[in-house]
C-alpha cells in the first residue's frame, strides 16, 4: 500500500493532512495536494503507513516540488514546537517561515547572489566627462569601474530605482562569476574588555546563552565581528538578527566591511526573489554570514556556528500578529537545538533577559565604558513647573539649543509622537476632534492639513470652524514631531531642521537614503521619534533633548517604566559619541520623582534590577508567565458573551482568568475589543492548559461570529 503523508498546510487549522503518495517524502519537502476546491503547497512532516480515514477517500499528492527538504530537520522540529508553544496552527508557522517566493509551487529561485558589472557602454558612459556628478546613480558606476558588485550592495548604493534604471539603460549587466571577497578593513583592535567577552563566547563548548550588557558605544559591534570571523575560520555560519529599524545600509557596510565576506541580508526592504535567494543560499551552506530582522530567525543553518541578536530588548522582536513569534526567544531555543552559543546583546536589556542572567540560565558579560575617547554624556532635568513652554520646550532648552549650533555642533530633539499637535479643541465649547470609530483623538498634521487617527487609519480635513458651536478658536493642545520642526525653525532662523519620524520617511529607500546622509546632512537640529534612537551614528551630535518624559512615568503599562529607561538611555547613547562631550536633557514636571532620581544618579543597570524587585513583589513577568485572549466584533453583546464563556471554561484551572475586561483601547476601527488574561506562576501550568481551553472556544457556535487570537508572552496588552 502506498504510503501516507502528513502535510501541514497553510490554513488556521489546528491539524495535519494525510495524503497518499507511491513513495515516502523526507519531513521539510514542499508538495502541491488538493484542499477543497484549489491546490495548495504544503510541507510533509511525516509518513505512516495507514491513516486513521478510510483509505479510499484519501487524496493524492498533486506534486511533490523538492528533491530535498528546505528546512533543515533541526528548523523543523523547531517549528513544531513553536506551534505548540505560542498555540497556532503548523501550517501557518511553516508558511510564516519560508519566504513568500517560496510558498508557491513556482520553480525556486536560481541560488547564488545575483552579481552585476559594467557593458562597453557603461564604461563609455563613466569616461564621458559630462556625466553628472554626485549622484547616486553616480556613485554606483564608480564603484563598478572597480569590478562587479553584488546586487544587494548595488542597490545600497543607488537605490532600486537607480540599478532599475541603469540596466534600462543598458550600462550594467547581470555577470556569471561572483565578486572576489572584499579585504576586511584594517585597524579593528579589541581593547582589553572587549576581547574578554568576545573570548568568553568563543571558547563555548556547544550552548551557552550569553547576556552582553554594554553601554553605548562601548564596542559591542566589534565583539559581534570577533565572534562570527571565529566562527568562520572553523568553517561556520553566523547569524545576525537586529531590529527592522537598526538594519541600515550603514550597518551592513559595517559587517561587510569588518569581515571581508558577502553578507547575505534577509528584510522586508528586499524583494521577494532576492529574499528567497539569500534564504537558499544560507540552507545550502554557501552564505557564511546571514544578516537579518526578525523572519530571518528561520533561515536554515546546515553549518551553525553561532546566533546574534543585537538590540535584544527591542519590541518589534514580537510579532504583533498572525503567529505571534518572540524572534529573541526563538533564537535561544534555535542555539540550543543546534549546540552553538547565542549573544544577546544590548546597552538596556530587557528584565527577562536579566531575570535569566540572575537565574544562572544565561551567562552575564559586561561592556562597561565606551571604546576609545569617547566619554559619557551628562545628564540634565530641566523641571518643568512653573515654565513658560513654546510648543513644549522650555527657556533653557531652547537656550542650550542655541549654545550647541553657535559652537558648530549638532543637537537632537527628541519626542516619541508623530504629527503637528495629539489634539485639535475648541477654545469656546471644548469640543475636541475625535475617531469616530476608535473613540480617540485625532492627530492633527498641518502641513497636510488633515486629521488622521493613529490606530485605524481614518482620515479627515481640517474643519474651519468647530462642528457643535461653530467657533473659529480651534486650538492645537500639546506636541508632536512636526510642532516641534515649526518651533524651531520659527526659533533659529537660517538654521536648518531636519525632521525623522514615519511621516517624513514614506518607503524604505526614502528612509534608507535619509539615514545614510544623516552624518553629512548639514542639519544642525534633528528632530525625531524613536527612529532616530538607535543605530545611527552621528559624529557631530552633542545634545540631546527628551520631551515627554512624564507619559512613561504615570502609565498603565507595567511594562512602561522599563521602556522608558531603555528610550532614554538609547537615545542618550546618540550624543558624544566620538571626541565631543555630549549632554542630555530630560524635560519633566516631575524632577523628583525616584524611578528617574535613580537612573540618572545610577544608570540603566541599577534601575533595571530595581524594576525587577518590584515585578518580582507584584508577581509580573518575568516571574509570572501570561497568555493574553484578545477578542474584537461590531457586536458588543456577542463580545460580552464570547468573554464570559472563556472565563467560564477556565474556572477551576491551574491558571488565574483575570477578566472578562474591556481593551486599553476598547474600540478601534468601530470594533469593540475585549480581552482575558490568563496567568501562572510558572510556565508548565499555562502551557498544560491552553490546548484543552482553546479547543473548548474553537468549540463554541459564538467563536465564528467574532475575531479572537491568543497571544503567549505578550509585550503589551493592547
């Protein structure tokens, strides 16, 4: 009798296919089956020789698409148990970690990086002395009159656009060979403390979780490029996660350039052929360094040597949707499956990496002072009462702004809020602009003349007069990125003011041009949101200013504080950071207040372990495990329901059911929204009852009337 396949297929559905086939298929191949009235790509995960359905009624596979499996057997066991840990269905896991390229039953990409180099009329046009100069474009044809490049750092160079445009024109041209590996730069020492942690890691004999603690600009790159060319030298591949905002062209030059090897890089920037190039080329050995955001936690390493997550604090580690994925975790249980080392590194980590350090799971190295000349910038609180603001900054801020411009210097402003002013209000009757749909305040942004809700999207003009008693006072109520721009341009004329937040950066490539300038941009004040907080380097930057400090320190997030001691010590690692002396200027109405007394007196180190003491009292993670219901309909009734009966099915359970409650934010996009929360001192309990209770709810006739997920170590409870 044939054999039977076990597919798992990309459908929210808590189970596996069986499927007949003449012959076995190795668990990792892709194959093509018929699921209702379409075919489908699926992935067998195992065989049997009998199912327990009547064998007649069984189909057959379509096509099976791989010689060999694309995940390693390492990866999928992984995978399978990720399913089960974060409770979503295996299909979707397997689908969520293969490229997009890859999830059709096309022929797979041609592996290798894609090389291009100059054609006889490229070369004639870079001789033509009336080629414009300075461009991007420009600087491509420089660089290839020195050989080919790959694409990747081709579109570095000049954009997507502008290698698009170049093969139009026929300049350049797709090459056979690969170009030869770029020499390391030279010059790199590791100071005393550096080489200390880098040996630490490199001396590992198979797993070891490593905790780097290393404030800004003490050389944590250089120990992440001491660590992988180690690995290399043994014949092993490394791989790099860092946050989607951090992946810059600067930051991959920095690699490739410090390892003198092809990086292969896996992000959303990339397209989808060339994602699943690196994603195949790093399965089949030949990419010795993967470099990627949080997906590329998937890539398959058939010659792992070591994992790197730079930044491992950072939120957008989560996945905030679908398979619900902690890339940092995944990472550690990746290290573990494969016997290699992983360095978690970062200047604030977060308390349940700390928590590990403590509980002797992970081994803690410490990076104390920054690399070179380079000195701690000094912190100042500027208290608010009794101020006089403009537009949210005070007399000796603006002040200190115009001291660090006279001197020739660069200064940042900083404020975590996009937009012209978080609320439009009527002077006359106090009526002020909100969403409609999500029952919050609608942002204003001027230059667009528009308001627009910051959760669902909606959009609005800006009304002349106030809709209930047609007053022309409208008012803008407190600050956002671009109020802060206007001030400041208003304030020092001739100056120029350079604003970096999601609004002035549509598009990757806009943004990745913008960060690359940064250095060399002329302006003097910057002003941003948390884009501008990490990763870049700004040898001119000597003050930084942070506005509103106060929302994190009187928020209703358990998690708050912690996030705005990791905002304010990341942005603060921006100023000084080369011979300069930097400053940081913290704008607060409450000067006293001890969570801030005691960053700023004693530092991130001594502020985390004093967050930890308190969610340690308060039983909160990371010394308590949760798991988060969220549920949303138009149907209040149905939510009220759908709520009581979860709460109902998990009376008497080993976990504690705190709810029904409504959301932080009970509506959004005219969704009323509703959650559960379910908590355990420890994880076993939780992980023992969620199956049986989400069965239960699956079961119920409410739970296809309504949008419901769950979410296990949720970072927020939005």
């Amino acid at each position: 009798m044939n054999p039977v396949l076990r597919v798992a297929l990309p459908v929210p559905l808590h189970a596996v296919f069986d499927y007949r086939h003449p012959v076995a298929i190795e668990p990792g191949c892709r194959v093509l089956v018929p699921f209702g009235r379409r075919d489908v790509v699926g992935v067998v995960v195992g065989a049997s020789a009998d199912s327990e359905f009547d064998p007649a009624r069984l189909k057959s596979v379509v096509r099976v698409l791989d010689d060999a499996p694309l995940p390693t057997a390492e990866l999928l066991a992984t995978l399978q148990w990720a399913a089960r840990y974060y409770q979503h269905p295996l299909g979707e896991v397997l689908q969520a970690a293969l490229p997009v390229a890859l999830r059709s039953a096309r022929p797979l990409p041609v592996t290798g990086i894609e090389v291009l180099g100059l054609t006889a009329s490229g070369r004639a046009a870079t001789a033509d002395p009336r080629r414009r100069r300075g461009t991007r474009i420009d600087a491509l044809l420089e660089a290839l009159t020195r050989g080919p490049l790959a694409l990747p750092q081709a579109r570095l160079l000049a954009g997507v656009a502008g290698v698009r445009t170049l093969l139009a024109r026929g300049w350049v041209g797709r090459v056979e060979h690969a170009p030869p590996p770029q020499a390391a730069k030279d010059g790199i020492v590791l100071n005393a403390a550096q080489r200390e942690v880098a040996d630490a890691v490199i001396a590992a004999d198979g797993f070891n979780a490593f905790l780097l603690e290393g404030v800004t600009g003490s050389g944590k790159t250089e120990v992440y490029l001491e660590v992988i060319r180690a690995s290399l030298a043994r014949g092993r591949q490394a791989l790099v996660l860092v946050p989607e905002i951090a992946l810059t062209p600067q930051a991959l030059r920095r690699f490739r350039e410090g390892l003198g090897v092809e990086v292969a890089a896996l992000h959303s920037g990339l397209g989808e052929v060339e994602r699943a190039r690196a994603w195949l080329a790093a399965a089949r050995g030949e990419a010795g360094v993967v470099l990627g955001t949080r997906s590329a936690v998937f890539v398959p390493l058939p010659r792992a040597g070591v994992i790197v997550v730079d930044e491992e604090h950072d939120a957008s580690y989560k996945q905030q949707d679908g398979f619900r994925y902690h890339a940092r975790d995944l990472a550690v249980v990746r290290a573990k499956a494969l016997g290699v080392p992983v360095l978690l590194g970062s200047a604030t980590p977060s308390l349940e990496s700390l928590a590990n350090v403590v509980a002797g799971r992970y081994h803690g190295l410490r990076l104390d002072r920054r690399a070179g000349a380079a000195q701690p910038p000094a912190l100042r609180v500027v208290d608010l009462r009794r101020q006089r603001l403009r537009h949210g900054l005070a007399a000796p801020v603006l002040d200190a702004i115009g001291a660090c411009i006279a001197r020739g210097e660069q200064a940042l402003v900083f404020r975590n809020r996009r937009g012209y002013s978080p609320v439009l209000i009527c002077h006359d009757c106090g009526w002020s602009a909100h969403c409609p749909d999500c029952e919050r305040a609608l942002t204003l942004h001027r230059r667009l003349a528009r308001l627009r809700c910051h959760h669902c999207g909606l959009e609005r003009p800006v009304p002349r007069a106030c809709p209930d008693c047609g007053g022309l006072a409208l008012n803008p109520l407190g600050e956002g990125t671009e109020r802060l721009e206007d001030a400041l341009v208003e304030r020092f004329p001739g100056v120029q003011v350079l604003r970096v937040d999601r609004d002035s950066t549509r598009g990757r490539h806009a943004r990745d041009a913008l960060f690359d300038s940064l250095p060399d941009s002329g302006a003097r004040i910057l002003v941003g949101t948390q884009m501008l907080a990490k990763g870049h380097d700004l040898p001119h930057l000597t003050l930084v200013v942070v506005v509103g400090v106060d929302e994190g320190l009187h928020s209703v997030d358990f998690r708050a504080a912690e996030r705005l001691g990791q905002l304010i010590v990341q942005v603060s690692g921006r100023a000084g950071r080369a011979e300069r002396p930097g400053t940081v200027i913290l704008q607060t109405h409450n000067p006293e207040h001890p969570l801030l007394a005691l960053l700023l007196e004693r530092g991130y180190r001594a502020y985390a372990r004093h967050l930890l003491e308190d969610r340690r009292a308060a039983g909160l993670p990371p010394f308590a495990q949760f798991a988060l219901l969220r549920v949303e309909t138009p149907d209040k009734p149905l939510l009220d329901a759908f709520l009581a009966a979860a709460v109902l099915a998990a009376a008497d359970a080993a976990v504690v059911a705190h709810g029904p409650m409504d959301a932080p934010m009970p509506r959004r996009a005219g969704a009323f929204r509703g959650q559960v929360l379910l908590e355990s001192p420890e994880r076993a309990p939780l992980q023992a009852f969620l199956p049986g209770w989400l069965d239960a709810l699956r079961a119920l006739p409410l739970a296809r009337k309504l949008r419901w997920s769950i979410d296990v170590d949720p970072v927020d409870l939005y």
